[in-house]
C-alpha cells in the first residue's frame, strides 16, 4: 500500500514541477502525437471500434425503456448514456457536477441529463462560454477556475453528494488536480468520467488519477475510452461501496 503511495507522491511531484529538460521531452511527444493524429498515422483501429462503450450503455437503456431511440445524444464518446445507466434504477432523475461545461450542447456531458429532468453544477473558466450556456440551458455555469473552487461551499445545496461527475479541463494535470480537490473537500460522487489524454500526454495523469481512485472506494469499469479522431482519452468509474 505505501508503494503506491510513494508512486502517487512521485507523479503528483512531477505534474507539478517536472524540470524544463523533461517538460521540453513531454512537449515534443504530445507534438508528435498531435501530428500523428492530425495526418491519421496512428491508425489504431476502425473509427466504428471506438464507440463500443456508447453502444453498450445505449443498449442498456433502451432495455430499460429510460431513453428512447429518438432521443438525440450530444456527448462526445457516450458519457451522457453512461451517466443515466450508472443512476439507481429506484431514481427517476439525478444530479451531477460538470468540471470543464465548455458549450451548453456540443459535446455537452450534461445537456441530455438536464433534458431528463437532472439538477446540476457546472463550471467553467472562460466568461463568454459561461454566458453562452447560462442563456440556453436550466440548470447554470459558474465562472470560475476550477483549481480554485470552494467545493465544500459550493457543493453544499446537493449535500456534497452527486450521482454523476464530468471533469475534462486542459491540460490533463489540471484535471486530475482537481479530482483531488473535489474528493479532498469531501464531495463523492456515484458515477465518474475523467479525461487524462493519454494519447496526447503519456500515461502519467492516467495512472495517478487510478491511484487516487481506487483509494477513495472507486471501480474503474471503463479504460483508455476512444473518440472519434482522438486515441485514449478517458477512464469512467463507479462508486465500489
């Protein structure tokens, strides 16, 4: 156990202070890859491979007669299905907490959970994101930098407890310092999708978040989750207890 400890410590030390040497070693592959991506050299699999986890959930839903075939979707890779099917079966509607909300409907997390009745929390740091989202949808957006949110203030309408959480900020290492603010402030949630980039930024951010995770009582159920036109982005969790 204090091994893994010690690797957090590491990694946690490194996303923060990594030397320029390194920092300029880490530049150039996320460049590399960028290319890579760009000019489709990285043919890992067929486009069609990829959205396996947002058939899956989709499937379970329409069994669970909760979404129907209509319905239109607006999540990038399926997180918004796979909020709705991680809720308990004896809730109708949910809430969530979006770290990153970017525009209230392209490639929203959460527009299709407010659109099935959810309550919810985003925030985002650019002004005229915020303002664009808080005219369009119900539930509103916090203007605010993320690293520096008061979640046991803010969080506290929905008893520091949420079914559902989004956190896809950039760079990566702002992500998973957030996942440890949020937790540390004594906020849980049910349901977890967290971006670490891996295809663009190595596997740092991916393994020191699965530390982290696992520490605080959460199951990893879904790994290295693919975009269209993107590698490894993502890893969603469930609370285990």
């Amino acid at each position: 156990m204090r091994v893994k400890y010690v690797t957090l410590f590491i990694l946690e030390m490194y996303m923060r202070y990594h030397p320029p040497r390194l920092r300029l070693k880490m530049h150039t592959i996320r460049l590399a890859r960028r290319l890579a991506i760009k000019f489709q050299l990285n043919q890992i699999r067929k486009l069609e491979d990829r959205d396996q986890p947002l058939e899956r959930y989709y499937k379970n839903l329409l069994e669970r007669k909760t979404f129907s075939q209509d319905s239109k979707r607006y999540s990038q890779s399926g997180q918004d299905l796979f909020a709705l099917a991680m809720l308990p079966q004896y809730k109708d509607m949910g809430t969530y907490l979006e770290i990153g909300s970017y525009l209230p409907f392209k490639h929203s997390n959460t527009a299709l959970l407010e659109i099935n009745g959810w309550s919810g929390i985003s925030v985002e740091k650019q002004n005229e994101f915020v303002q664009e989202f808080n005219s369009a949808r119900r539930n509103h957006a916090i203007c605010a930098n993320a690293l520096d949110v008061e979640y046991s203030s803010v969080c506290k309408p929905f008893d520091l407890h949420f079914d559902y959480c989004s956190i896809d900020i950039d760079p990566a290492e702002q992500s998973y310092f957030v996942l440890k603010r949020i937790i540390e402030s004594g906020v849980k949630f049910n349901s977890l999708t967290f971006e670490h980039d891996k295809y663009r930024d190595g596997p740092v951010v991916q393994i020191a978040s699965y530390i982290l995770l696992k520490k605080h009582g959460m199951t990893r159920i879904e790994k290295d989750v693919k975009a269209r036109g993107f590698g490894s982005f993502e890893d969603w969790w469930i609370r285990a207890n």
